[in-house]
C-alpha cells in the first residue's frame, strides 16, 4: 500500500530530536547519583547496622520510659533526643576515621610534644571536614539548578515534541487509509471519499507544521546549556574548595613530617 511521505525537514528534525533525548537521557543516568549522597561512600552497609542498633536502642528506651510510669519496675531516663544519623558521603567518613584515629594516639603518646601523628591526623580531619561541608552544598546545588530543570526538559518541552509527533503518524495512517478507500470506492461514494482524502491531508499538514515547531523549540532550548554551566560551576566549586581546604593543612602536616623525620635519624 502507498504510504505518505513526511517533508524531509520534519524527518531530519526528528533524527535530530532523537538524539538529542538521548544524549540527555545518557547524562541523566550518570548525575541522577547526585540526589543520593552515599554514591561515593563503599562502607555505608555497616554503618547502617550500628545505626539501626542506635536507633532500636533509642526507640527501646522511649518507650520504656513511657509505659513504665506507674508501675513498681525501674524508669529508665527518657532519652534527649533520637542519635544523629551521620552523612554517609567518602568525605564525612573521612573525617571520622581521621578523628577517631588521631584520638586513639593522642591517647597513648608520651607526651603532646611527641604526639606528631595524632597532630597530623587532627589537621587532616580538620581540612576534610571543610571538603566533606562542601560536598553537601555541591549536592544540593546540583540537585536544584541541573538535575531538576534538566529533568523538566526531557518531562516537558521533549515530550511534547514527542506527543506531537505521534499525532503525525496517526494522522499519516488516517490519510494512507483513506486514500485506500477513495481507490477502492465506487462511483457513488468516490466525491465523500475524495473530501474525506483532502481533509485528512490537511490534518496531516497541520499536525506536520504544529510538530516540526515544536521540535525546532526543543532543538533551539538554550536551558540545557545553561543547566550543564551549572553542573561544572557546583563541580568547580567542589573541587576548589576541596584544593584550598587540604592545601591549608598540608604545609603544617609537612612541617610535622619532618620533624618526625628528624628527629627519627
């Protein structure tokens, strides 16, 4: 059967559009992890068992110090308030590690004077607690001014296009149907399925122009390139106050380094 041929401008468009969702779509797989903070962070699992321990041990203790009012059986003290639950990102586990470390030397060290280590380990959680605050904020940056309006994009302006283009191939069946009918008809019924042929072609024409609009707005968008300006803007931010922080600790952990050195030959 004869199929109607769609304008070469709408069938380029159409390639084009194609492409371009999903290149959108293939970035958005990546950075979707930025909505999550635990994507970089490989220990989350056990932390998550000490913290449901906690958080049991919390809920146990609420609840008795409720239900046991009134009766013979010790109270239990109500608990303040439920334990804080740690940020589960590299940075943040970085900190406490290097807390709990540079704590258990400073412990057992002979004095402050030879406690070098557990003065390095205290300034290297100091400047990863900077990098770990700006994790967070890059995060949340990203997560506001690329992921949702990038996001938006593919949900809106994209789908309508897409939309649009449906009613085209509908609209092409319609007219390649009733130009099978106008073949087939007979002479009594030819001039109603000539009409029929000429107002499905005008439909066909103006779902046609209403798509290539359509798809021209999405291809002409400025958005997504100022949405991936903002991606690399939270990235650099990231990174530079990620350089700046380490790079104000380094020099005195070096200075303790060789000290330690020193003192060691």
């Amino acid at each position: 059967d004869e199929i109607t041929e769609l304008p070469q401008e709408y069938k380029d468009l159409e390639a084009r559009v194609d492409v371009l969702r999903a290149a959108d779509l293939s970035l958005l797989k990546i950075t979707k992890v930025y909505e999550y903070e635990t994507y970089d962070y490989p220990t989350q699992i056990q932390e998550s068992l000490s913290e449901i321990s906690s958080s049991i041990g919390y809920n146990i203790t609420s609840f008795a110090a409720t239900n046991l009012k009134g009766t013979n059986l010790p109270v239990p003290a109500p608990p303040t308030a439920p334990p804080a639950a740690p940020h589960k990102t590299l940075p943040h586990a970085v900190v406490r590690a290097a807390h709990t470390a540079a704590t258990a030397v400073s412990t057992t060290a002979p004095s402050a004077e030879t406690d070098r280590l557990g003065k390095a380990l205290g300034l290297y959680a100091q400047g990863w607690e900077r990098v770990a605050g700006a994790r967070l904020d890059q995060d949340t940056h990203i997560a506001d001014n690329f992921l949702y309006p990038w996001q938006t994009t593919l949900n809106t302006n994209i789908a309508v296009a897409l939309k649009a283009r449906q009613a085209v191939r509908l609209s092409r069946l319609e007219l390649d149907a009733a130009k099978q009918s106008f073949k087939n008809a007979n002479p009594v019924k030819q001039e109603q399925a000539r009409l029929e042929v000429e107002n499905a072609e005008d439909d066909l024409v103006q779902k046609t122009e209403v798509a290539i609009t359509l798809m021209k707005t999405v291809l002409e968008n400025p958005e997504p390139i100022k949405n991936l300006n903002e991606l690399i803007k939270a990235q650099l931010l990231y990174f530079s106050a990620a350089a700046e922080a380490l790079s104000s600790i380094q020099g005195e952990i070096e200075e303790l380094s060789v000290a330690a050195e020193g003192e060691y030959r």
